[in-house]
C-alpha cells in the first residue's frame, strides 16, 4: 500500500536576500510571490508595488525612534513588521540597516499548482467589496490594507516575527519583471520627505496598484521614471 507524500513546501528567500539597501530590496521584491498558509491552503499573491523607508528621512515610522511596537525596524533584514493603518494591517520586512524596512505596498491574486483556484476562493472570501459581493480579482489587493486582508495577515500573528517556511515566506517563482516604474510615495504627509521617489511599481500591473503612476497627466522624468 502506497502512502500519501506531503506536498512540497515553497521555497523561501533567504533572511540574507532582504539584507541589502532598501531601495535595492524594494524593486528586487517586485515580481516575488508571498505565501500564507491558512489551512491547508497557501494564499498567494505577487508583489506588484513597494516604498522604501530609511531611519534618515521623516516619512519612515522609525524616524521616530526606537519603540517596543518599531522594533523589528531595527533588527536585521528579514524580519517582519507590521502595523495598523486605515483600518487595516499592513506588511513590511526590515532590510539593511536599522530602521530601514520596505512596505509591500500592493500586489495581484497569485494562482499556481501550490496556491490554487480554492486558494484564491478564500482570498476572495476574506476580502469581499463593501456591500458583500466578491471584489474584482484586480483589485483583491491593490492596496497595502487589501492585500493584508485578502491573505489573512494581522499584526498580532506576524509582527516581529521571522519568515516562516510552514506558514509566511515570499518566494521565487520565476515572474520577469521587464520595467520599474520609481516616483514618490502616496500618504507621506506635507514637509515629512514626501518628494522622495523611494516608491517602485511592476509597469506591467501598473494599473492594479494602489495608484497607477503611469494615470493622465503624469510626466515621464517629472513625475516618474522608467528602469529596464
């Protein structure tokens, strides 16, 4: 009688992967999926914009010191932080330096022979639209509280925490990433360093971010650029 073989388990970047400048990371981590099992399902979803944070500039969390909450800011890269905002939860992983961290700020439903149709069912489930009926697929993450919320990541759970390869890692798959869209960050306030382009976008899903930086009236070399 043949026994059941457990399935494989994903391959998890290395802690040292994130161990590396943030702005680096942020635009290495566009393309990689993240996994969250939940069940017996692994929940997934491609990485399709970031922002990069430094402990120098105003807009970071930890420019603002050293507290029990920001800790993992400043532990090494690899570790992951969260925080409340909007509502909802929202995903960073520290990277080189202390209190330097990139916010995984949108990604896009990922479906693939680990992370099935049921997977992205439950995303669905998790994250419905505001009168109850099943979001767009599209937009099931297109934001950093979305996307939390469709892979049933809360603070109290993950904060702080390391990856772990049986239950939250970012791996990857093999998706090209063939042009990065740089330009400012969204939500940093007036006089807070929000003229920093430290925020990086997968061109090709540009229009399932948070905010598309390619919309009308954007300017090529004002208001964005364009990396290959």
């Amino acid at each position: 009688m043949s026994s059941l073989t457990p399935a494989p388990l994903p391959t998890a970047l290395p802690d040292a992967f994130f161990d590396r400048d943030a702005q680096l990371l942020a635009r290495e981590l566009l393309g990689k999926v993240i996994r969250h099992k939940v069940g017996d399902l692994w929940l997934a979803a491609r990485i399709i914009e970031t922002e990069a944070y430094y402990l120098e500039e105003k807009g970071s969390h930890a420019s603002l010191g050293y507290t029990e909450k920001r800790k993992a800011l400043f532990l090494d890269g690899g570790h992951i932080y969260m925080y409340y905002a909007r509502g909802g939860d929202s995903l960073n992983f520290s990277a080189q330096g202390p209190g330097n961290a990139v916010l995984i700020k949108s990604g896009y439903p990922w479906v693939d022979a680990l992370s099935g149709p049921a997977s992205l069912a439950q995303m669905l489930l998790n994250n419905p639209a505001a009168n109850g009926t099943a979001r767009p697929t599209h937009k099931l993450c297109a934001g950093q509280t979305l996307l939390c919320k469709a892979l049933g990541l809360k603070v109290p759970a993950w904060d702080a925490k390391r990856f772990d390869p049986q239950g939250l890692l970012v791996e990857d798959v093999g998706a090209q990433v063939a042009q990065i869209i740089q330009t400012t960050r969204l939500g940093i306030p007036g006089g807070r360093d929000e003229h920093l382009m430290y925020r990086f976008v997968d061109a090709s899903h540009a229009a399932y971010c948070t905010r598309n930086p390619l919309r009308r009236g954007q300017v090529e070399g004002r208001d964005y650029f364009l990396h290959t």
